[in-house]
C-alpha cells in the first residue's frame, strides 16, 4: 500500500520514555546550517540529512536541496497546517463513502474511520499522522472545504510563510503528482514548525490512540518496535512507487539523540525490503565509527 525542519523538532524527537516531551531552550537551537559532510558509506536513499540533536550539529546531508516526491510526509504540512488554521478541535468532520472509496481504488493507506461519521479535529489529526490516513486527511479537507477554505492552498502558504524555498503541494495526503514536491531542507523547516505546538507534540510523540468511537490507530513507524541496539523514538515514514521510501527519524544511541532524514530509497514492501530503515541502521553505526 501507498503509504504515506527552525524550531522545535528537538521537543518531539528527543522524547524520554515519559509522557512529557523534552524541552530545549530555544535561543540555543542553531541556525541550519549545511556545511556538512557526506557518509561514506553506500546507502539506499538517494538524499538524507542527519543532525546530532545532543548539541544540535548538523553532521551529514547530501542532495537534501534536491526536490523529491514526499509521500506521506506530506501528511506533517497538513497536520502544521491545520493546526495553525483551526483553533477548535473539538469541531467535528467526516469523510464520505465515495471518497473513501476513490482512495481504496488508488491503494492508498487508511486510518478505517467510519465513513460519513462525525470525528473530532483532534481525532482525524492522529489518524492523519499515526496510520498515515489518507481517510483522514479528507475529512480535514471536508471541514475547511465547509468554511470555503482551500486547504491545500493553505499549505502552500504555509510552506511560503516558514521559507520552505522548493516545495509545491496538490493534495493533503501525499499520494502521488508530479507537481507535488519538496526537499527534505524544506521539511526540516516545517516540522521545527509543526513541534512549537504542544498540541503537535502529543500527536507525534504518540505510538498509538483511541478515538471516541473507538476506532485504534497505530504509528507507521514499524523500525520503533524492532529489537535493535538504539533506541528509535518516533518519526513519519512516506512511501509512493514514485517517490520510494522517505523517513523521518529520531534516534537514541550512547547516551546521544540524532534526527534521521532520508529520501528515495527504492525498496520493495511486498518484498520485505524496507531499505529505508536499514540507511537508518547503517547510519547510526557509521557515526558509532566516528
């Protein structure tokens, strides 16, 4: 199935095994800044970038000006902005039957919500981000469609608004055009963003959650739950035939924390290559070579 960076990521992805997020003094965030190296190691994904959260040094990036197709990691600059548009999420949407099914037809991947049911803002945001609901980000499109807002033209703006200097968005879930881009710089800008809302924060340090019609949603994120010698917190995955395997990461290792970007890996589901968690791996042991 299609599944599908200057301020504040930290806050997110560099979560203790707590409830409570953690917090970073914001006049300590650097600047971003790409005068970094390359890894010398052969990886799947076609662009990447790598940051040691720790002391915020921008260690590896390669080709992350470049535009790629996002996938799924669209879903972060829908979340970003509704949450900068929407001041009730406890208003309610839904998504309808022939919707839905269009994007069963177009394989992509669901939350399951009932269809042509009332959800909260609040819920359609979790079941955008955890399970990658496509389902749900019509539904969220339904709602500001319903106020005469466009929402994919919001996300434009917004893009605009943080400096996003590469990107254009025709849809809210990532499924595939060939007008529908980004560099993984720009998505480092929007999710710094998308992490100074507290609210934000508790939908992507979540793995999983119950809505109020008991619907379940499960995070994406399957390199969490593998038995590894680091610790995976959290991230978005996206993935389209076009687009291949992209990631964001956040991992723990040695007592250091690193955001992983990566984009364009080619690997293959139904063939059990999940190549873009393998870079993941590689990279943590290069920089463990460091």
């Amino acid at each position: 199935m299609k599944k599908t960076i200057f301020l504040s990521i930290m806050i997110f992805f560099l979560c203790s095994c707590s409830s409570e997020p953690f917090k970073i003094d914001p006049d300590k965030i650097n600047v971003m800044d790409l005068e970094t190296e390359t890894i010398d190691e052969e990886l799947h994904s076609l662009e990447y970038l790598v940051i040691d959260m720790s002391d915020l040094d921008f260690l590896y990036s390669y080709n992350s000006d470049l535009r790629m197709y996002p996938a799924s990691l669209t879903k972060l600059v829908t979340l970003d902005t509704v949450l900068s548009l929407c001041e009730d999420l406890d208003a309610y949407s839904y998504v309808t039957y022939d919707q839905v099914q269009a994007l069963i037809d177009e394989d992509a991947s669901l939350a399951y919500i009932q269809r042509d049911y009332p959800y909260t803002i609040r819920d359609l945001l979790y079941g955008l981000i955890l399970p990658s609901g496509a389902d749900a980000a019509l539904a969220l499109e339904n709602y500001f469609g319903s106020k005469g807002i466009d929402l994919v033209k919001e996300m434009n703006a917004r893009m605009e608004e943080l400096g996003a200097a590469d990107t254009h968005f025709v849809n809210t879930t990532g499924l595939h055009e060939d007008d529908h881009y980004t560099t993984l710089d720009d998505l480092y800008l929007v999710v710094m963003d998308l992490l100074k809302s507290e609210e934000a924060r508790k939908i992507l340090n979540s793995i999983d959650y119950v809505m109020e019609d008991g619907t379940e949603v499960h995070t994406t994120i399957g390199l969490a739950r593998r038995d590894l010698d680091f610790i995976v917190l959290g991230g978005k995955t996206g993935y389209t035939p076009e687009a291949g395997q992209n990631i964001i990461a956040l991992c723990k290792d040695k007592g250091r924390s690193y955001l992983i970007m990566t984009g364009n890996a080619y690997g293959k589901y139904a063939l059990n290559q999940y190549w873009h968690y393998d870079d993941v791996v590689k990279i943590i042991k290069y920089i463990n070579t460091k």
